[in-house]
C-alpha cells in the first residue's frame, strides 16, 4: 500500500521528490540497466582476474598456529585453492586496539562453509606473535584458522590489510590473485547493504541529495563506546567487540598510529 504523493509543499526538505508507485517502477527500471552493465563488467573484471599470470612460492615456509609452525601448504587443508585475509596488528595493544578495518574483514568472514563447500580453503593471517594472536581469537570467538606470519617474506607475509588468493597443484603453490582497500570490500557485506539505503554509508564523500544529513569520515562507525557512540577516542572498541562477553568499558587503545 502507497500513499498520495507529496505536493512539492509538502515532501520533506532536502529529498528526493515523492511519487506514485508507477513513475518509481520506471525510475527503479531505468536504473536496473545500468545496474545489469555493472554486473556484466563485473563479470568481465572477473574473468580476467582468472587469466592473470601466477607466481609460484614455497609452499613448505613455515606460518604459527596453535598446534605450532606448519608449512603453508596446510592451510590449503587438502582443497586446490586458498584465500587469505591479512589481518594487521598492533604489538602489545588490548583487544580494543587491534585494527578497526581489520576486524570489518574478519567479522564477516567469521564461517567459510560456503568456500568450503566450493573446494576453496579460507584463513587469516597476522603478523602479531601467536602469543598475542590466541587470546585475540579466543576473545572474538573466531573459528576461521588463525595464523602468525611474523618475519615470513612476501607474499605469504608481507604487508597486511590484503585479500589473497592461492593455487595448489600438487605440492606446487602459486600466488594468483591479491587486493587492499576498496578492493577488500566484497568481502563486508554490510557495505553492500548500506549502499542500497537511502542514506548510504553516511560518509562525506559519498554523492548525496541536497539536504541529506551530513556525511562523516570514511569508516566512522567501525568504533563505539560504551554507550554505542560512534567515535575514535581512546574510549572504544571495534563495534562488534561489545557483543563479546567479558568485554568492558576501556581507556586506552594502547597503540600507536591509526589505523582502519
């Protein structure tokens, strides 16, 4: 059920005009064709990504998990491929100071069955010492496999905050596929989402009506109080820290930089 549009005096200031279900549906339509040309270039993008060239590494260089260091070929648990995320860390920093954007990641990725299901393996990997690791993994209640990566050389280690993407053939292992930054963002399935709201991400880049409430910086709600506050003080946790038992109000993120 629709209601009577809007006279212009009436809608709501600074939104889109109000219309009746009909001029939407055609509207909706018109979008829909560039929305099919995206997916088709997506679709395009992918296949290419299948034809790039690949790099082999040694799959014997040894990674930490908590059964102790194994060869990297273990994490591929039988199956021909493999995806990693790179997650970054902050020496000696609490629970609360590890890597907002990081956490984005690995929250959403917290249950592969669905690569697994695919022949595809799926783990994280972290420069922290395993030490550090464990109790972090433990405290998110993670059930991805976990992994320290400390001192190993790219593209096993390297820079973190990565997607990465591996063949097996055999005992033979290959690099074939790695993005950072936007390019980590078909892993967030809440960005997805928002972007099909009204309001976005709510983010001060972003291309909005006039009149639309002011956009913040980018990522500002990955971090929230106590009191569910979004803010980057020194008062926060990554958002989803708050739902895990045991976690309680902080003071210090105990790192330096900043990170997301």
């Amino acid at each position: 059920m629709t209601t009577t549009p809007d006279t212009p005096a009436t809608a709501p200031p600074g939104r889109p005009p109000v219309v009746d279900l009909a001029t939407w549906q055609a509207a909706r339509d018109e979008l829909l064709v560039r929305e099919k040309a995206h997916t088709r270039e997506g679709d395009a993008l992918a296949a290419a990504r299948r034809r790039l060239p690949m790099v082999e590494l040694d799959g014997t260089v040894e990674v930490v998990g908590p059964d102790g260091p194994v060869p990297f070929l273990d994490l591929f648990q039988g199956r021909d491929e493999l995806v990693v995320y790179k997650h970054m860390w902050h020496d000696g920093a609490p629970h609360q100071g590890q890597c907002e954007g990081c956490t984005t990641t690995a929250w959403h990725l917290k249950d592969a069955v669905y690569l697994n299901a695919r022949g595809v393996s799926f783990a994280i990997l972290t420069t922290g010492p395993w030490d550090e690791v464990a109790p972090y993994v433990e405290f998110m209640g993670y059930t991805q496999p976990w992994y320290s990566v400390r001192d190993v050389a790219a593209p096993v280690g390297g820079d973190m905050g990565y997607l990465t993407c591996f063949l097996r053939d055999g005992d033979r292992v290959f690099l074939t596929y790695s993005t950072t930054g936007r390019g980590n963002e078909p892993v967030n399935g809440s960005l997805a989402l928002l972007d099909m709201t009204p309001y976005g991400r709510g983010e001060a880049w972003e291309d909005t009506p006039e009149g639309w409430p002011e956009g913040r910086g980018p990522c500002w709600y990955w971090r929230s109080d106590a009191d569910g506050n979004a803010t980057w003080g020194r008062t926060t946790r990554p958002v989803p820290q708050w739902t895990r038992p045991g976690a309680t109000p902080v003071e210090t993120l105990g790192r330096r930089g900043h990170h997301h």
